[in-house]
C-alpha cells in the first residue's frame, strides 16, 4: 500500500505536532521543579533509651497471682437467706392435702383467735395478712409482708409440732387388752368385710372434735389422666375412727353418698353433712378393686 505525497505531508506534520508536545511538557516540568523550593523538615531528637529494671525475687510478683485484672473491686459475697422462723400468729394448721404436680394443694387452718377453720390453697390470704406459699407433707410456709414463715402441722391436744396428753379415755380406746391384738369400739360394729353399723353418738363426738380428727389420718388428691378422681388416704392411726371403720392405707376415696371427692372443699364439706344422714355409702378403690363400704348410723 503507497501513501501520496500529500498524505506523507499530513503525517509528518502531526508527528512534527506531537514531539514538540513533548519537548514542551518536559522542559516545563524541568524548570518548574528548579524553581520550587524544597520543604523544610524539622526532626525531633530521639528518646532516650528505656532503662532495664533490676531483677526482683518472684515474691514480688505473687500479686499477679490474686489480682483479678478484669475486676479490681470484687463485689461481696451473697449472704445466704436465713431460714425461715415459726410463724407468730394465731393459728393452727390441722390438715394437708398435697398434690405437687399442678400446684392444688390444699390445707386447713384454724384462727385460733375466732376458733374458726377454713380450706386455704396457695395464694390464700388467711388471718393475720399472710398470704398461704406453700403446702408441705408436715408444714405450710407463709409469706408475710415479703418474709417466709413456717405453720407446722398440729397434733392432737397440742401445739404445731409439739404432741401434747392424750385424753384418758383415748389412752384407754388405743391400749389393746391382754391376749388381743387391739381392742374393739362398742359403738362400732362391723356386719360384714364392708358394712358396719355404727352409734350416732360416735360420729358426733368424733366431729365435734374435728381437731383430733384431722390428726388421725392424712389424705392427698388421687389424679388419672389429669383428672381428680378421688383422695388416697395414708398414715392412718391404728384403733382410731378411720381404721375401725374399715378404712386402709393406699384406699383412695371416689364418692361419698354418690357425691364425687374431686375438690377438697367439697370434702370438707361433706363432714357437716354426715350429722343429718342415716345412711352412709362410700365408693373405695383398694387395689385396684372397687369397694361398696356402706355404714348405718343409729
């Protein structure tokens, strides 16, 4: 491929162009960097050199050892919460019904200021502000005023925790005679394994006295599949009321005169009813057998 003449021409001229450009900007930069001046720079002396400590004993670093060097002022210790004292107030506990699962426990205080007694859950409020905490095999505590308070369970004719005499008629009821295994109540007579008849005078003092009663024996609710179905009866007292009627430990108590003992309130309530009735039918499941107990009032 020739280029013309005339073309040759332009070419040269561009090329003549651009070296002039180039002459140009190098010779600007040159004398440009003649007449500035250099900065000046000012440089601090260096430090003196670090002085080496002498070498200590390794008692001088036992510190380091119990220092925390993450808290420098520990904080005190927690002091352990006293343990709660026996309640000051006014009443008694006379019975319990526990059942740890769903928190319905149950138990019976009297105000031994008005002689009064009355079912109280957890949450209660009961005499004297205190609120009932929790329910206990042998005690309740009691929150009052933001403090924990022990109720334990009274025995017969004494104070929480503390037994006193029993009457001398009981001593005489409970002491079996010689060459017998126990002795037998009068006023109870037993018919057949589940039918007994019994002397209307017996249940009256027996629920005239509901204090002793509720020492006697000890019930918890009984659940199945979630559900109250009745009250296990245990620790019941040899030659009282309860096991001279036929009554057993482990027995779990479903009905009496055809109302279900699915709340204790109604339990206790049922006891008042027992003064008006005649007739008394109570629904047992003793292992895992169902027993008709029937009781003739006279």
């Amino acid at each position: 491929m020739k280029i013309s003449p005339r073309h040759l021409v332009w070419v040269n001229l561009v090329l003549l162009a651009m070296v002039a450009y180039w002459g140009a900007a190098t010779v600007s930069t040159a004398v440009a960097a003649k007449l500035t001046l250099s900065p000046e720079v000012h440089l601090k002396p260096p430090p003196p050199p670090i002085a080496r400590e002498p070498h200590r004993a390794a008692s001088h670093y036992a510190a380091i050892h119990t220092r925390d060097i993450f808290n420098s002022t520990k904080p005190e210790p927690e002091k352990p919460p006293e343990p709660p004292k026996p309640t000051e107030l006014k009443l008694k506990l006379w019975g319990v019904a526990v059942h740890q699962d769903d928190g319905s426990s149950h138990c019976i205080i009297e105000d031994l200021t008005t002689h009064k007694q009355d079912l109280y859950g957890i949450g209660a409020k009961v005499p004297g502000d205190a609120t009932v905490k929790s329910v206990e095999w042998d005690r309740v505590i009691l929150d009052r005023n933001g403090r924990d308070e022990i109720l334990d369970l009274a025995t017969a004719q004494g104070g929480p925790g503390r037994p006193g005499p029993a009457p001398a008629a009981a001593v005489a009821a409970a002491a079996p005679r010689p060459g017998e295994a126990g002795s037998t109540n009068p006023h109870i007579q037993q018919v057949s394994e589940t039918q007994y008849n019994i002397d209307r005078s017996e249940v009256d003092a027996a629920l005239d006295n509901m204090n002793q009663l509720f020492t006697q024996i000890r019930a918890v609710p009984h659940f199945e599949a979630g559900k109250s179905t009745g009250f296990r009866l245990f620790a019941i007292r040899q030659n009282s009321i309860f096991d001279q009627i036929g009554l057993r430990n482990g027995d779990i108590i479903q009905s009496i005169n055809g109302s279900e003992l699915n709340d204790p309130s109604r339990a206790l309530a049922l006891f008042q009813e027992l003064r008006n009735s005649s007739n008394l039918t109570v629904d047992v499941l003793r292992n895992k057998e169902n027993l008709h107990m029937s009781y003739s009032l006279r």
